[in-house]
C-alpha cells in the first residue's frame, strides 16, 4: 500500500508540475505590447534502463524481469525434472565427522503443468543438527533470478554475516545467523538445481560451507545433461 501511494503521488506532482510548465510557456494574449523571449524546448530526458534511479524503480524492473522469465517460461516446453532417487545420490551422507539420522527421502510431483523433484536427509556431529535439501523443478528461471539477485549481496552485521561463495565453479550463498547460531549454505547448478544446507547450534558460517562442499555437484550437473 506504501509503495501504491508513493507512486500516485509522484505521478500527481508530475502532471501538476506539467501544467505549470505549460502556462508559462503559452503566447501573450492578443493586444498586449512589448518583445517577448520565444520559448526554448524542454530538455528531452534521458532513458533509463529499468530498475536505474532509485529503489522503486530497480523493485520494479526485478519485477518485470521475474513476469518476463515467467512468460518465456510458459511458451517453451516443460522442463523434465529429474527423479528425486537420482537426485538423493548427491546428498552428503557420508561427509566425514557427520552422521546421518535417517535415510534420505524424498518425492517426485507433477500438477497443474508444473513438475518438482525433492530429496533431502538430516545429519548430526555432536551439538549441531543438519538438514541438507537438493530440489529440481521446471520453473528454475523463477527460481535462479533471485538467488542470483542474493549473490550480489554482503552483511556483516551485529547480528548476521552474508555473502557469496563458490563451490569450485557451482555459484552460493553464505549466511551465518549469530543470535540463533544457524548457519545456511544454499547453491545452484546449472542455473536448475537448487541445494540448501542448514545447520542448527553452529558457531559460523563454516559448518554449513564444509558439509556442503560434500555435496555432489558434478553428479547433479550431469543430471541436467549440461
């Protein structure tokens, strides 16, 4: 609603402010003496490109990048997700130090012309609990743009730390949560598989990175015959 009246007000004081501009720019009326200085054109402005300028706009043009992705989605033919058994291959349940809790689970779904594949496993080393997600779904241009967005990101904070890091030449993200000592590690592969890493109890970021890099990133990429 905030952004709503933001925007209407700006759009209020611009056709005012038009106006004005107009009036003062008109011809004397007929009768009236004296030289008169000709009008000069306005300044023409400058094109932007979308999301420039300030941070209504750059919200916007994410936006309106995120309708195009999902259009262009729409017109192509739908991704085939890989099974979620292939999938769970990859998960890191014999990383070194951590034990696994369960077998990994997971499941294959298709509805309404959308198809997810999921697989996932919960893990422990002492205090710290892990939970490690591996999903593949048909809308990954919806799902790529805003961790790609996230990538450009760096906190550091009284509160949290945040940045990018790479998985050899797989892009992620770090964040380490000081207050709850949650550590989170998420990574994509070939712009389509999207890896979470979670860990509870942590004392850093580093938890989440070192299970995570027992990820099998090469056996996801070859999944997405890329």
């Amino acid at each position: 609603m905030k952004t709503l009246k933001v925007t209407t007000g700006l759009l209020t004081m611009t056709a005012l402010f038009s106006i004005g501009c107009s009036s003062k720019t008109q011809q004397p009326p007929p009768g009236e003496t004296g030289e008169y200085a000709q009008p000069q054109p306005a300044a023409q402005p400058q094109p932007q490109q979308p999301g420039q300028g300030n941070p209504l706009g750059q919200m916007l043009g994410a936006l309106g990048a995120m309708g195009q992705a999902a259009q262009g989605q729409q017109q192509q033919a739908p991704v085939q997700t890989v099974p979620w058994q292939n999938l769970a291959q990859a998960l890191p349940v014999s990383a070194p130090g951590w034990t696994a809790a369960n077998q990994a689970t997971g499941e294959s779904v298709q509805a309404m012309g959308i198809m997810v594949s999921q697989t996932k496993t919960s893990l422990s080393q002492g205090s710290m609990r892990a939970e490690v997600e591996i999903i593949d779904t048909s809308m990954n241009p919806l799902v790529a743009m805003p961790f790609n967005m996230a990538r450009t990101m760096k906190i550091d904070s009284s509160e949290e730390r945040m940045g990018p890091i790479n998985f050899g030449t797989y892009p992620g993200t770090q964040r380490f949560d000081k207050k709850s000592g949650s550590a989170e590690v998420m990574a994509m592969v070939n712009n389509r598989i999207m890896i979470t890493v979670k860990v509870s109890g942590a004392t850093s970021e580093a938890a989440a990175v070192g299970l995570a890099q027992y990820v099998n990133f090469n056996h996801l990429s070859a999944l997405t015959g890329t």
